[in-house]
C-alpha cells in the first residue's frame, strides 16, 4: 500500500471529532482493509445493571473502521461516505474490555464498495457484532 | 354509576415525565451524546442536541454516521420500552416511588440494526421518531428516521429487531 494511500486513512480518522472522542485507535491498515480499537469507557455504557457499552458505540467503531477499510482500497480514487451498514449483535462486549473491530473492503466498483466487519472484545472466539455494508466510491475532483 | 374523576393534568404529566426521565436519564451513552425526548402524550420524538463532537466529516463538515445509528438505536429502544412501559404507568402499577427507586424493567436488547443514510446530516441538532411494528413478548420490530430541519427529508431511516426483557408474572 502506498505512503500516500496511508497517510489519506490516517488522517481520515485521526481528525475526526467523534473518533477521538470515543478514543479510538488505528490499529492496523492495509489494502483495502483496517483494524481500530475501542477502548472500554464508562461514558458509552448502555446498560447501567451490567456495565455492558451501548450497540451505538459499537455502530460508530464499525463504520469507522468499514469507510477506512473503503479509502484504503487501492482502487479507491478518494473519500467515501456510508450508503447502508447492517449490525448484528451476537453477544453483549464484556463489560471493562476494549472492543477491536476488522473490516475488510471485499469488492469495489466504479460507484460502490461492499464491506464485512468484525468486532470482538478481549475474550477470543465469538464476536460481539459483525457488520455489512455498502459504501460510496467517490471520483476524484 | 357515574365515571371516575379524571387526574388533576400536573400529576399526569408529572408521573409519565419522571418515568421518561428515569427510563433514558439512567443510561450513560444517552447522556454522552446528550440526546433528550420530547413527550406529547405517549408520543416521543427524540433529540439529538448538536456538539462539535459529534463530526465523523470535519471537512463538510457533517454528523458522524455512527452518531446517526446510535442516535436512531437509542430513539428505538426508548421508544420500544417506553411503549411497554406507558401502561404500567397510567394504571398506577408503577408508582413515583419505584421510578425514584430505580426500579425499571430492564431495556430491551438489539439483536439486529440495519440503517440506510438519505443526506448528510448538517452540524446542527436532529431529531428521531420511532414506530414499534410489532411488539411480542420475545421480539420486537421497530423502524426510525432521523430529520433535521425539514421532516419530509430524512436524513437516515432505520429498521431493527430486538429481545424483549422477561418480564416478571
């Protein structure tokens, strides 16, 4: 992957508001794919009984981390924006664990990028959410 | 047999809005993305008060789509759970002091969200309504949409399903 190419996904997230206000991490990029890391904050707790983090926090980490896999794309002229992202929640993240999320941008055409995700706390095994979606190819200005 | 005395309006509203407030007051991610509910009757709309920190986009600049899906997750599972709720409410089996008491049913669960983005949303406040299609006693479906300023544009819909806590017989 080319310095460019990492340096434009770096900054895509690195100066961006909510991203750091949720402290997430670039963890890994590569093309066409990247891994970011959540760590646990008790601000993003859904279920005040358990300590278990909000599936909202876990939809921005995802959609992070699948418009970064997008721009990471060799093939991908620029910048993308979320067409559609589906989230399923298989099991609620361990309370007090970082959540890491993998998306891998699997098929791009001319106007559209498709995208898979994981996200997994610090336990191994089963997720606790995988994502799909679509995102948009931009042309370049 | 003459019908019984309607509730003076002020203990009405004053039990339906300290049951709102204990139901979404209680979460923390609600009050990290500071997102309030307007009641009319049984009727919420959800509001999403803007702050810079909420950008995904600092170059439009625009909200961040994250922020959008949780912003419309948050608005169905208060929705979902304040539906539930409204007749507990309203018969007195949920009286002021179990609210204060914290004693609440648990929130429902999402087991899937799917949400289609329609326009950038503007850096100013935004605003949620959600429709509960069917609410059984496991699952639940609900649909949602996020407007700004003018609700004939939406700027993102969604459609989830989600477990139902037990509820105690």
């Amino acid at each position: 992957m080319s310095a460019d190419k990492i340096k434009n996904a770096r900054d895509f997230i690195e100066c961006v508001p909510q991203v750091l206000a949720l402290k997430m991490e670039l963890v890994e990029i590569a093309d066409g794919a990247a891994v970011i890391r959540m760590p646990y904050d008790p601000q993003i707790v859904g279920d005040p009984e358990t300590g278990v983090i909000h599936g909202g926090a876990v939809s921005t980490l995802m959609d992070t981390c699948c418009g970064t896999a997008v721009i990471a794309h060799p093939d991908n002229p620029g910048g993308t924006a979320t067409i559609s992202l589906r989230i399923d929640y298989l099991r609620a993240a361990a309370p007090g664990q970082a959540v890491t999320a993998r998306a891998e941008c699997y098929h791009l055409t001319r106007s559209v990028a498709f995208v898979r995700g994981t996200a997994h706390d610090e336990e191994t095994g089963c997720p606790v959410a995988t994502a799909t979606g679509t995102f948009t190819v931009e042309t370049k200005a | 047999m003459s019908r019984a005395r309607p509730e003076p309006m002020q203990v009405v509203k004053q039990r339906r809005d300290a049951a709102l407030l204990a139901l979404a007051g209680r979460v923390p991610y609600i009050r990290f993305l500071d997102i309030g509910f307007d009641r009319r009757g049984d009727e919420l709309t959800g509001v999403l008060h803007f702050d810079e920190k909420l950008i995904g986009n600092p170059h439009l600049p625009a909200l961040h789509g994250g922020v959008t899906a949780a912003f419309l997750e948050v608005t169905s599972i208060i929705t979902l759970s304040w539906s539930v709720l409204w007749e507990d409410v309203e018969t007195g089996a949920l009286t002021q002091d179990d609210l204060e008491a914290g004693s609440l049913p648990r929130l429902p669960k999402t087991i899937d969200f799917t949400v289609d983005y329609l326009r950038s949303g503007l850096p100013r406040d935004a605003y949620a309504r959600a429709h509960v299609t069917r609410s059984g006693r496991r699952y639940a479906s609900v649909r949602a949409e996020a407007w700004q300023d003018n609700h004939a544009r939406p700027i993102a819909q969604a459609h989830a399903h989600f477990m139902m806590p037990r509820r105690e017989v």
